[in-house]
C-alpha cells in the first residue's frame, strides 16, 4: 500500500517537475490549493473508472509524444469571415504581434499571464473556483494540474452586450510543444458574448475555461480542435449558471491522436439553458472521448446533450455523459443523445449514458446508438442519380446535423458543414 | 427501348430464384402494365432494373436503348434515364427535400457535361411542379419523406420524376396505400408526363390505377414469368375474375 502510494507520488512528480508558477499575485493562493488537490487525488490511470475507456497514458507522461506538425492550406482559417479580436497563441505562448489589441467597448481582456501579478482581480472569484466545484463528485486531475501550472491564458469579463466575439486562435508549431492554457469568463447579469476556438494548440494541449455566467447572461462558444493528426488534447470546460441564463457551446473535431473534451456544468440558478453539442470525425489513429457531467440545481431548467461521431479505420469514439437532478430541481428538462456512425466494422463507439434523479417532477431522457451508413436510404438516392460517394457524404451530413443544428448562427452552422463536407470528401474511399 | 429476355434473378442470400425467366419489350412512347398475385416477382423486376443490392441475375439481359443496365451502377442506370418509383419512398432524417431534389437533378446534369441550375431557376421549376401536385412548401423544407402521410409520399416520387425527366419510368405499386383523390393526383402526375417518347411500366395489383393511367400494353406475372400480355382488357378480365382462370391458362 505504501509502495503503492509512493509510486503514484513518483508518477506526478516526474509528471510536474519542471513546472511551476511565481510564488506573487491573486492567483498563488488558487494555484497551491490545486496542487495539494493534485497531490491527493493523483494522475489519471486507465484502472480509474473515469478513463475505463481512454487511456490517459500519453496525458500524463512526464513528456509529450512529439506530433508532426501539420500544415494544410486547402481550407481557408477558421472563423475568417467573421470579424473578431483575434488573440494569437502559438504552442501555448502568447503572438502579441499576430493578435488585435483587446480594448473594446463592454468587455474587459487581460493575459492570465500578466493579471497574474496583480495582488487583486476579479478573476480569483472564478479561477480554480469553478473546477474545485467540477471535482465532485468525480476527479479530474488533469483540470487541477492544469490550474496549478497554467502559463497563460486569458480574462474576460463582459458587461454588456460583446460587440464582438472573442477568437483564441492556436497555432501548433513544435513537434514537441506542451501547453497548458486557463481561460476565465465572466459574463455579469444581462451580460452576452461570442467565445471562439481554433487550432491545434500543441503536440499536447491541456486546456481549462471557467465560465460563470451570471443571472440573465449568455454565453455561446463555438470551438474548432484543428485538423493536426497527431496531436493530443485534454480539456475541461467548467460552467455555472445563473438564474435564466444560457449557455451554448459546440465544438468540431476533425483528426487528432487523443480528444478527451470534459464539460462540467451546474445548473445552480433557475429557468437557466444549458446546450453543448459536439461532432467528431476521425479516420485511422482517432480516439476521441467526450465526457459531460450537467447538474441541475435550479428549477426549471433545460439542458440538451448532442454528439455524434462519425468513425472509420479503426478510429474510436468514447461518450460519457450524465444528468444530475438533485432533490429540488423541479421540472427539470434533461435530454442526452449519443450517437456513432461506424463506416466500417473495424472502428468502435463505446457510450455510456447515465442519469441520476432525485426529485420527482422532471422530464429526462438519453439515447445511445452506434450504426452504420443505411443501405435502404444510400439506394435511394443513388437511383436518383446521385453518385455513391456523393450519395454517402449526404447520409454523413444528415447523421451530424442535429450536432450541427446547435450552432445558432446559421452562417458559422454552414461553415462548420462545409468543413465537414470537406474533410469527408478527403477521406473518402480511404 | 426497355428490352428485357430470359431474366433469371435469384436471392443472393437464399439462393432462391424469384425471376424464372422474363421476356418483356417496351417501346418508345408506350404505357406498359404489370399485374399479377403476391410474391409472382413484379417489385423484384423493379428492384434489379434499379439495381439494388441483394440480387443475383443468373442469366438473361436487360437492356436500355441498347445500354447493358445490368453492367451500370445504380446512378449510372438513373444518368441512362431510368427511373423507379418506389413501394415504399424512403425516410431520409437530416437531408431536406429541397436539398435532395436539387442534388439528384444537378447530378443528372452534371453526368450529362451540363452546367449546374441556378439556385433561382431551379426553384422556378421545381415550384411549378410542386404546385401541379398539390406539394406544398412545407413539404419541400422537410427532410426527405420523413412524416409524410402515404399519398405524400407518393407524390414526392412523381415529383421528383418530373423534375428528372427519365426516359423509362418504373411504378412500383404507386397505388398503394393511396385514396381515391390521392391516386388521381398522382396518376395525373404521370399522364402530364406522357408522350415526347417517354415509356411506362407500371406495376399495380388492381385495375383502378390502370382507369386513370391507361395502358397500351398489359402483362400478367405469376411466379417469376410474364405469362400472358394482351390490351387494356386484360387488366379487366382481372378485376372482375381474379388471376386463377389466367394462371390455368398458362399453365
């Protein structure tokens, strides 16, 4: 049993030596109370339930596989046509020359980096706080490394209505780059802002946003994971909601070694909305792993659950999703559907759905299924003419677009098919 | 133009021979109909011109304007101009009507070296057509035959065959599960279509359908052979005495 101990020890310790924070500034006491959680929970390993499905091997080596980077320009940037501040990370660090300066009406940017320094800062109501409130009753690790150790990231605190959306664009150009970036969003009462995300980040990214939406407040966050074959991504988005706010967030993943995107999110007001959607694409070395766990604590709330994965090669999709109504949440209206396309037999979906109830006047359902292309409905239309391939890129789309029905924006909705459309016609016939 | 002889066709899962034997000619311009009991092979006939997957032609030829259909791929036997009129249209949850019209006639186009239609002519068109069957737009922005009622249903696939404009039409008991109204509609559908060289085979159980499409031609299937053709009689001397005189007959 010691032995045991002491060798979990050595593994974090060789995990987290070399990093460190400074030992000044608001975030310190946050940072030290994270690494005593670390401390006590320990590193991820494939005996814990939590990744009975997903190896967490390469997460929590002391070094990060190195990935090749991956350098495309058959598609155009994500997110180009819409205006935006633009914040520039390349392998986790800070391109001030690549970004827009942040100085916009209704919203306040600062870098985690330099805030940091600061003896005082509204962010310490949110950093570290609301992934202290994610470690119950399941551990994450990773999201408690990631608050201890974070380099950068950035503060936003919106008191309007965000004119414009905020874009964090990464760019991966190490082969052996190992990121941690913490983002904190503060989105006062009536409050409303855009959120983006694109890019690969890192041969290793691990990545934490602490959303905490107050009472009437939206927030909407599309995020796009890059097309880097071989990177490896672990990220944790932690939410809490106020009374009638919303939050809504999508995220695309096309590629990728290793995806574990882990949302935590606590209806704690009522009449609050929470939707998080996601569509995953992969062929080949692909496993990609989408873990929710949505609270609710508030009365009359909504929470919808959406991923679809579309698999072929041997690529690997992992849902774990849950519903918590505790005793109180009264008309509670919970929905969860996962669901895999498999497009040949030796790719896996691997699900597990669950809902736990404890106040009786509530509507909760969740649905799991895993199948492969339609024979009936592929016939169909190819004797209208439609080309095989064709036809089947047209089946894939209609089996993602209620993930892709969740983006409100009809244009980056169109834009996020097209990618898809995109990347099917690549690795079509592969 | 449609020229069929000796189809032999069997199950490939069952090994169980379904066609024994077809021989039927159909030419151009002309209306040709198809009765015959349960299980005598008629929707197989439809389904292996089509090209659907699961059956195995033994022996026999199938040709369109002297094109081997049984060598295309089921897009290629549509670009031929074939089309088949399903029994059962199928659900398509994701993909909307529109959308679906419009790739299947772009892909008819584009087979033909044809430019693409515009987005605005092509719903110039297809609103015409839409509106002469009574689809409304509604049912254009749903996904494709996803709760629509029967007779819907069926007139989506004359819809979609007005748009495509085949050579060869095929209707696998279009009559099925329609009203009175409804199977007008739809074989007014049909009629607005004949002519300008186009062929018809249309596959019905009973008589009523062939009062609204009148056939020049009628064939009568029984377990895997025609085995007897004849005018637009026949189908009468079906309706009123059944097929077991006929079935006697030609055995």
């Amino acid at each position: 049993m010691v032995a045991l101990l002491q060798a979990k020890a050595d593994f974090l310790a060789a995990r987290i030596a070399g990093l460190g924070f400074e030992a000044t500034g608001w975030t310190v006491p946050a940072r030290d109370a994270a690494l005593a959680r670390l401390t006590a929970m320990g590193l991820p390993g494939k005996r814990d339930e939590y990744w009975r499905y997903t190896d967490p091997a390469s997460l929590t080596a002391p070094a990060p596989i190195p990935a090749k980077v991956f350098a495309a320009d058959d598609e155009s940037p994500a997110f180009d046509g819409i205006d935006s501040v633009r914040l520039v990370f390349v392998d986790g660090v800070f391109d001030a020359a690549a970004s827009d300066d942040p100085a916009i009406a209704g919203i306040e940017i600062e870098r985690l980096a330099t805030a940091a320094r600061a003896d005082i800062h509204w962010a310490r109501e949110v950093y570290g706080v609301l992934e202290t409130r994610g470690q119950s009753p399941v551990a994450r690790p990773l999201a408690a490394l990631n608050t201890a150790f974070a380099t950068d990231g950035v503060l936003i605190r919106v008191t309007g209505i965000a004119a414009l959306p905020v874009a964090l664009i990464y760019h991966h150009t190490s082969e052996t780059s190992d990121a941690i970036l913490h983002h904190c969003v503060k989105i006062e009462p009536g409050a409303e802002i855009t959120l983006l995300e694109s890019g690969p980040a890192a041969a290793r990214f691990n990545a934490v946003l602490e959303v905490e939406v107050c009472a009437g407040g939206r927030f909407h966050h599309i995020r796009l994971q890059g097309r880097a074959h071989e990177r490896r991504a672990a990220t944790h988005v932690f939410a809490r909601l106020g009374d009638a706010s919303a939050f809504k967030s999508f995220t695309l993943t096309r590629n990728g070694r290793l995806t574990r995107n882990e949302a935590v999110i606590e209806l704690a007001g009522d009449d609050a909305a929470a939707h998080i959607a996601g569509a995953a694409v992969g062929d080949g070395a692909f496993v990609h792993d989408d873990t929710v766990f949505v609270t609710h604590a508030g009365q009359r709330c909504e929470s919808r659950q959406v991923f679809k994965k579309v698999l072929k090669n041997g690529a690997v999709g992992v849902f774990q999703g849950k519903i918590l109504v505790k005793q109180g949440a009264q008309k509670t209206d919970g929905y969860q559907i996962s669901q895999s396309l498999l497009l040949d037999e030796d790719s896996q979906f691997l699900a597990k759905p669950e809902l736990e109830i404890y106040a009786d006047d509530v509507k909760c359902s969740h649905g799991s299924t895993s199948g492969a292309i339609d024979d009936t409905a592929l016939f169909y239309l190819r004797s209208r003419g439609v080309p095989a391939a064709e036809a089947k890129a047209l089946l894939v789309l209609a089996f993602l677009a209620e993930a892709i029905g969740e983006i409100e924006d009809p244009a980056v909705a169109e834009d996020i098919r097209a990618r898809l459309e995109a990347w099917l016609t690549r690795h079509e016939g592969r | 133009m449609l020229e069929i002889k000796n189809l032999h066709v069997k199950l490939e899962a069952e090994d169980k021979a379904i066609l024994k034997g077809v021989d039927l000619s159909i030419g151009a311009g002309t209306v040709h109909a198809i009765m015959g009991p349960n299980g005598s092979g008629k929707s197989t006939l439809s389904y292996v011109l089509a090209g659907r997957e699961g059956y195995a032609v033994t022996d026999g030829t199938a040709t369109l304007d002297g094109a081997d259909l049984l060598a295309l791929e089921p897009e290629e036997r549509a670009a031929a101009g074939l089309f088949l009129a399903f029994q059962y249209p199928v659900e398509i949850p994701g993909v909307g009507n529109m959308t679906f019209l419009r790739t299947a006639v772009n892909a008819h186009r584009k087979a033909r070296g044809e430019a693409e239609m515009s987005a605005g002519e092509f719903l110039k068109v297809v609103r015409a057509k839409a509106a002469s069957l009574q689809i409304d737009a509604d049912m254009m922005k749903r996904p494709v035959n996803v709760g629509f009622s029967g007779g819907e249903k069926k007139r989506n696939e004359i819809l979609q065959m007005a748009m495509l404009e085949p050579r060869m039409c095929i209707l696998d008991e279009t009559d099925s599960g329609l009203d009175v109204d409804a199977m007008k509609l739809v074989a007014e559908g049909v009629n607005a279509l004949r002519g300008a060289g186009r062929s018809f085979l249309v596959i019905t159980h009973y008589q009523r359908l062939l009062d609204h499409i009148r056939p020049d031609v009628v064939h009568i299937m029984a377990d895997g052979r025609i085995v007897k053709s004849g005018g637009p009689d026949l189908a009468l001397e079906v309706e009123s005495n059944g097929y077991a005189d006929i079935l006697r007959e030609g055995a």
